[in-house]
C-alpha cells in the first residue's frame, strides 16, 4: 500500500499492530479466565481497536459502546467532556475493560472512568493501544498499553484527523503542514 501524501512517516504497520494486538488479546484472556467482561469501546477511534482486540480475545464477552467528544477538529483537547452517545448495557456488577485508541492529555478517560465508576461495575480496567505520557494532564491509571509514542499527531487504524484518514490500516504521523503545524 502507497504512503498516504499528508503522511509523514509510518510509526506502525498493519503487521505490527496484528502481532500487538494478538498480544494484548493473550493478556486480558489470561487475566479475565472465567469472567465475561463487557468491553466498552469508546467511539470512533476505537472501533477497529475494538474489532481486532475482540477477535484475538479467546474469551466470553460483550461489547458496548459510548461516545465523548472534547475536540473539534484541532489537534489537542479542550479539556470540557461531553457525552455524545452513553452504553445500553447496564454495567453493574460487571467487569469492565475500556477500550480506547491514544491516551493523550487524559482529560477524556478520567472523567469518562469517573462515570463509569458511579455505576458500580464489578471491577474497571483500562486497554488504551497507543499512549502518549509526555502530554498527561490528568492521571489516568493504565492497565493494558499496546505502545507508548512520542509527541506526535498520529493518524490511521481508526485515528482521524477532522474525521479523516480512519480507513488507513497502518499508524501514521501526520505531516504538521496538513493541521498548520
Ligand atoms: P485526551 O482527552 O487529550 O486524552 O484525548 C483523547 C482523545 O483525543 C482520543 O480519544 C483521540 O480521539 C484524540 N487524540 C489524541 N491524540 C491524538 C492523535 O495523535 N491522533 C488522533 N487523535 C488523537
Ligand atoms: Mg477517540
């Protein structure tokens, strides 16, 4: 597959997030044997996340989503939460893994883990793929990282831009020139 022109460089290969994702998926099935956690998939960015974690996840489980914005079309976060799309699943009692594509300022997660927590699940874990600790704002604990990043807008496999370049199978730098960087 041809580079994407408003990307700069590769960061990972679809080879590479497979093996990865394999991997993660081997974890939490040792770490949930005989559970049925419900996995909640935080929209977009997370639903091929979503899909390929499931499929290497040799385990009982559900899937739920949710959806918070606190973007815009910029490249960091405003910081405000909102609730765009909540779970239909009623998460008391359960034990719920988080999925969520990048881990950035952590504004989003925390306040999002913090409503998760009021409705008493069983127990809560978070699996983010990518991580960028260098812009945490907020503290947000981590149980399953697929990859920690240096500072850089990344784009592919689910991540966007202004809601584009999600359909790109590989993660990507974006080219600053592209969001005027
Ligand atoms: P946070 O609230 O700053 O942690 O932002 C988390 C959200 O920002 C993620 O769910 C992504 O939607 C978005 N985000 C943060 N960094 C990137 C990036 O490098 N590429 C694409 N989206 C990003
Ligand atoms: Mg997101």
């Amino acid at each position: 597959m041809e580079l994407h022109s408003d990307v700069e460089s590769v960061l990972f290969t679809e080879e590479q997030l497979k093996t990865r994702v394999k991997e993660m998926g081997a974890e939490i099935r040792r770490d949930y044997a005989g559970k049925e956690p419900v996995l909640v998939s935080i929209l977009r960015g997370s639903f091929m996340f979503t899909a390929d974690l499931m499929r290497a996840l040799d385990l009982p489980c559900k899937v739920d989503f949710m959806a918070a914005s606190s973007y815009g079309s910029g490249t960091s976060s405003s910081g405000q939460v909102k609730l765009i799309k909540d779970l239909v699943e009623d998460i008391e009692g359960k034990d719920v893994l988080v999925l969520e594509d990048i881990l950035d300022s952590g504004n989003t997660l925390s306040s999002l883990l913090e409503l998760l927590k009021e409705r008493k699940p069983a127990s809560i874990k978070l699996c983010v793929l990518l991580d960028k600790p260098e812009r945490r704002e907020k503290p947000v604990a981590v149980h399953y990282t697929g990859f920690s990043i240096p500072d850089a807008f990344v784009v592919g496999y689910g991540l966007d831009y202004d809601e584009k370049y999600r359909n790109l199978p590989y993660i990507g730098i974006l080219k600053p020139s592209v969001y005027g960087g």
